[in-house]
C-alpha cells in the first residue's frame, strides 16, 4: 500500500508544503531483506564510543571488526555502539551526555544506535545510573527518528559479553535489519554453543502463512535455507499452494481450531522430523465495544489467537517434535501492550501471548531453545488498507519514524530471532512497531 505523504514529500516542493503546514516529514527507510551473510556490517562505518571507561569492551570491538565493520573516522556513522556498561556514577552519564552529543553531527541518515548496558549493580546508586542510560536511548529514538534513524539498548546479563554473543547483536540492531525496531530495550543473555547437525536442513512451520506477514516470514525463512512447512485456513488453500512452490516448502490447509487439524499438523511436522522454528502467526480479529460483542466473537478470537497455540505447543511438546535448540515465536500485537478500543478480545489474545512466552521460556531453555513474541505495530498490509482514511493516517504517524512497518520489516524480526545470533534473547517482547507512541 502506497504512503503518499512519504512519497510526497520527497519532492522539494512536497517538504515546503510540509513544513508551512506542520505535517510529518517521514523519510525513506534504509532496510536489509536479504539472506544473512558472514558479515552483517561489512562496509558500514561503525564508531564505538564507552562513556565512563577508558575504552569499549575488547569483546566489542573484536565483534565489530568480525562483522566487517569499518572505523567511522572523521566521517559519516553509520553504526554508533555505545559501551554504557561503565555508567555507574553521574559523572558518567555526564560523559554519555557529551560523547553523544559529539556524535551526533556525524550521525548519518537512517543509522543505527545500539547502547549495552549492564545487569551487574552493587548499589542502589549504580542501579538508577543504569536505568538512566535506558531513559536516554528511548528519548533519543524519538529525536532521531525524524532522520531514519533508530535507537535501542541491550541489558548484557552475566558473561554475555563475549564477542559471539555480541556479533549476534550487532548483526541485527547494528544494521539496516531493524529499520523499523526502535526505542528498545531487552535482556541479553550469556550465549550457549549449540551443536546442531549441519547435515539437516531447518524446517519451519509458519501458521497464517498464506498472505501478509506470514507470507513474508515463509519467504524470509526460505532464504536462509529452511524448508518451510506453510499452514492456513482452507480457504486460502490457492494462494497456500501458490507460497509453497514459491519457496519449495510444502503445505497444510487447516483450520487449526478444528477437530482432528492438530492431528494433522502433527502428522505433517512427523514427515518433516520435527520443527526447528516455529512460527504462531495465525490470528483474527472481531472488533466490537465490550457492551455490544457477543460471545461468539470473544471465543472466537480466543480460539484461534490462544487456544490453537496452547494446544499445538503441548502436541508438539507431547510428541518430541520440537527439535534441540527450536526456536519459537509467537506473534503478538501493540495491541496487546497498549489496549484498544474496541479490541478488547483481541487485546486480551495478544496479551496473553505475552505472557505465555515469559512463562514458557523456562521450558524451552531446558532444550537448548528459546520463545519470544513479536508485537507488530502499524504494518502496511491488506488490513490496514481497509481502515478509514483518518483512522490509517493516525496508525501510521503515531511513531518516532512517522511511517507504517512493512510485513517484510516484521519477517526480518522473526528471520532475527530464529538465527543462531538471538540465542541470548528468550521469554521477550520485540516489538516492530517504529518506537509506537501507544503503550510507549
């Protein structure tokens, strides 16, 4: 779908109507879509700044120049990489305030701020100067926004400072990747070696894959090489099919909340020896006031957003299909962190799965695995498009980027999180939304 105020104002003219009239200036998102190289930062002028120490983390800088990243110099930054874990005392943070700031002039159009901060505190007083560099990367993704530019923070728990487990980082935060994930700020485990057989190709199941976000992540997957097993209702069984020889996958029509379809599906992922990556994208909605939904439109979104997921989980979990180091990911909304009116099913669904995530991680790292939830903003898609106009223009200027997610955009968060680099992540919420002004 076609945001014509973006495109708009691309134009001279376009920008001096904008600016007389005081109408967002979103600007065109620099994005990362491919299959994942050896080197997510090769080319990219990196700087590494580390207020209140002498030097960034060792590990860091190994990591950087392991993903190919090249010194800023006196240059354009393409990448900033700010080493907070030393900011313990407010003459810290003051150093954060001026290396920033200086940093700042050379920050490039649509470039990526990454902050690490540190779980380790010894003091209440060492705690709040920790949180505040997290106050800081949030309100510098608002600042920043306006140019394309993205902000987000990672809380490095004990020995998850190694250069792998920061290379992982970087290879998405630190690139064009997450162009539309802002404002962020995650837990960060230590990494585990996970000794995978190289011979095996991934599979990946994908529910709701038949259009939208879950047509882009089938494609995503397939890019980096897993045979994806694509599910949807069978009504969508043409453009299922369509997907499927696409991306040489293979397919299941099924409405997953009906008798016997777990059945099914079980059978399918048996073909495939079990699931590497595991994808819970399908979901509805049934939009109605509390005072005017009726019973069948709760259930019915409770049955397809919550039920179908607990009940696939725990086959698969039954039956051992869940292969050694799957990953999960279950897809949430803004919705279900922010609440809307007229969304009280739906929000409720999506909180859930939140939930579920936080309380199911435990489970999974036992395996080697780990399960997140994904929590798309406004995203471009089919059901945007239906949306009154005034409706739609408020969805998409409603962020720091002034600007809709692409159902790509969200693919490429899910493609993050089934990488071997997300390991450290596991039981969170990883929302693609711009740095959404709901539930910020």
């Amino acid at each position: 779908m076609t945001d014509r105020l973006l495109t708009f104002v691309q134009h001279p003219l376009g920008r001096r109507i904008a600016r007389l009239f005081n109408l967002p200036q979103p600007v065109p998102l620099p994005r990362r879509q491919d299959a994942w190289v050896e080197e997510e930062l090769a080319g990219r002028p990196v700087l590494a700044i580390a207020p209140g120490s002498a030097a960034p983390l060792p590990s860091l800088l190994a990591a950087i120049v392991g993903q190919g990243g090249l010194p800023s110099g006196d240059g354009p930054v393409g990448t900033l990489v700010i080493d907070a874990t030393g900011c313990r005392d407010l003459a810290a943070l003051r150093a954060l305030f001026e290396q920033a700031q200086l940093a700042m002039v050379r920050l490039a159009p649509g470039a990526r701020v990454l902050a690490l901060t540190s779980a380790g505190v010894m003091s209440a007083a060492e705690a709040a100067c920790l949180a505040a560099v997290q106050g800081f990367v949030r309100a510098l993704a608002k600042e920043i926004g306006r140019r394309g530019a993205t902000a987000n923070a990672l809380v490095l728990q004990e020995g998850a400072a190694s250069m792998e487990s920061l290379a992982g980082a970087l290879r998405f935060f630190g690139t064009d990747r997450s162009a539309y994930v802002s404002g962020q700020v995650l837990s960060w485990r230590k990494d585990v070696d996970l000794s995978l057989d190289p011979q095996r190709a991934p599979v990946a199941l994908v529910t709701g894959a038949a259009g939208g976000i879950g047509a882009a992540t089938a494609r995503r997957l397939a890019l980096d090489g897993l045979r994806v097993l694509c599910v949807d209702v069978p009504a969508a069984r043409q453009p299922l099919e369509a997907l499927a020889r696409e991306i040489g996958g293979s397919l299941l029509a099924a409405d997953l909340t009906a008798p016997g379809a777990v059945d099914e599906l079980l059978d399918a992922v048996r073909r495939l020896h079990g699931v590497d990556v595991l994808v819970h994208n399908a979901g509805i909605t049934r939009d109605r006031t509390l005072a005017r939904m009726s019973p069948s439109e709760w259930d019915a979104v409770m049955a397809v957003n919550v039920a179908a997921i607990l009940a696939i989980d725990a086959r698969l979990d039954d039956a051992g299909l869940l292969n050694t180091g799957a990953r999960e990911i279950c897809l949430s909304s803004i919705s279900g962190i922010a609440g809307n009116a007229g969304q009280t099913n739906y929000s409720a669904s999506k909180a859930a799965l939140i939930g579920y995530v936080g309380a199911r991680a435990a489970t999974l790292d036992e395996r080697g695995g780990t399960v997140n939830a994904v929590a798309p903003g406004f995203i471009e898609t089919a059901m945007t498009r239906r949306m009154p106009l005034m409706v739609r223009e408020a969805g998409r200027r409603l962020n720091s980027l002034k600007q809709g997610g692409t159902p790509a955009d969200v693919a490429e968060a899910i493609a993050f999180l089934a990488s071997p680099g997300a390991h450290p992540l596991t039981g969170q919420v990883l929302r693609v939304c711009g740095q959404s002004l709901l539930g910020a």
